[in-house]
C-alpha cells in the first residue's frame, strides 16, 4: 500500500522545500492547503472569499472550511495509488481527528509525521526574508538568491512579490498561532507513535538527508 506523509512544524520550517523532495523522491502527491487556499482567494471564489480575511492576518482559516476541502481531495484514485503527502495540513486537533477518521473511512494506510524542528528566531529570518513567485510559486529568499520585490524570477520571468502574510506583524501571528494550536499535534502524534523528528535548521541538502535517513532511502525504479 502507499505510503502517506504528514508534514507538520512552525510556518518558515521548510515544509515547502522538504515537500517537493518527497514529492520528487517518494512519489507521494502534494496536497498544501496553504497552496489550495491561495488559488482560491486569486480565483475569487467562495472560499477564497471567506478565507481571505483570516489568511491576511495570520490568523487559521476555520476547521470546516479547512477539513472540507482536504477530505474532497483525499477522495482521488491518485492518493490511494501514490501516497499522500500533506503540508499545512493538519494544523489543529479538531483538523487532526478529522484527517483521521477520513483516512480511515478511505482506507489510506497510517501516515508517517514528520515534525521540523527550528527555533523561533531562525523562523523569524527566514519568514521576513522570504519571497515568492506569482508566475511559478517559486520561493526565494533575500539573503540567498539575492532578489526582491519588483525583480523577475530567474526560473519563469514572473513577478516577484512578498505574501501579505510574510509581514512582520502576521508573522508574529502566525508564531503564535502555531505554538498555541499547532504545537499540541506533536503531542497527539507522538502518543499514536507516528511521529518522526527532524532537525529543520540547517540547510535544505541537510535536512533532505536527514529526512532520507529517517524515511529510507528511495528505490531507483520509485
Ligand atoms: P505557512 O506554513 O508558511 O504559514 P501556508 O502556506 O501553509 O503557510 O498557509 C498560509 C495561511 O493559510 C495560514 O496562515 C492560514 O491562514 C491558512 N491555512 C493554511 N493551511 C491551513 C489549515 N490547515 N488550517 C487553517 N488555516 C490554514
Ligand atoms: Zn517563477
């Protein structure tokens, strides 16, 4: 049976990054409810509509339009064959039981739950320096791709622009909003014996060899 995967650890963690190596690696599909959400508030659509005010204050987007959304998705013939790999994605309990109790109802093996480990002030750095593309959804930073807002991305030409919830204030926020409800995931997880920890703080080429440590070694033929 495939195998599923959970990313969980604070915003600026790195669960992008370490994402599209399990995608590449593992052949898991990516589902961010940060990412669907986005689309949505460009499309203008209801749920974007209802989502926006929260996301632009750092603040959660409500549980039943979060779990809706993921349990739609998780429904599709290309989960049960490749795996699932959620980003984002549980972010609180009521999200968590309920991410549960649909992987169950699906018949989707027991996932792997990978926990970022960075503290605080590397979060903070990395966050306000952060910058993406509306073109491809790259992410750059400011220190190391030496780019910012009004420049072209190097990889499609698009615009680079800096999310509204990458602003310091927001940032702050969603901190907080990770250590008061997130957090508590860590413990849920671990009592199931599902959680695998992952030094989140050095580069993206070390922690991806953390994590093949941790995850096994990919196949060729994978
Ligand atoms: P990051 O992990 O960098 O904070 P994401 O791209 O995962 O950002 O999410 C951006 C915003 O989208 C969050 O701050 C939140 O408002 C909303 N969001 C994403 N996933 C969830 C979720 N599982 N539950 C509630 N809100 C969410
Ligand atoms: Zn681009």
């Amino acid at each position: 049976m495939a195998r599923n995967y959970i990313l969980l650890g604070p915003p600026g963690a790195g669960k992008g990054t370490q994402a599209e190596k399990i995608v590449r690696d593992y052949g898991a599909i990516h589902i961010s409810t940060g990412d669907m959400l986005r689309a949505a508030v460009a499309a203008q659509t209801e749920l974007g509509v209802k989502a926006k005010q929260f996301m632009d204050a750092g603040e959660l987007v409500p549980d039943e339009l979060v779990i809706g959304i993921v349990r739609e998705r998780l429904d599709d013939q290309d989960i049960r064959e490749h795996g699932v790999l959620l980003d984002g994605f549980p972010r609180t309990l009521p999200q968590a039981e309920a991410l549960d109790a649909a992987m169950s109802g699906l018949g989707l093996s027991e996932p792997l739950v990978i926990n970022l480990l960075v503290a605080d002030e590397v979060l903070l750095r990395r966050l306000t320096g952060r910058r993406m593309c509306r073109g491809c959804g790259a992410i750059y930073h400011i220190d190391r791709e030496k780019l910012d807002v009004g420049d072209k991305c190097p990889a499609c030409g698009g615009e680079i622009y800096q999310r509204s919830d990458d602003e310091l204030t927001a940032i702050s926020e969603r901190l907080a909003t990770y250590h008061s409800q997130t957090a508590p995931l860590i413990e849920y997880y671990t009592a199931k014996g599902w959680l695998k920890p992952i030094d989140g703080a050095g580069t993206p080429d070390e922690v991806e060899a953390l994590l093949d440590a941790v995850l096994g070694k990919p196949g060729k033929c994978g």
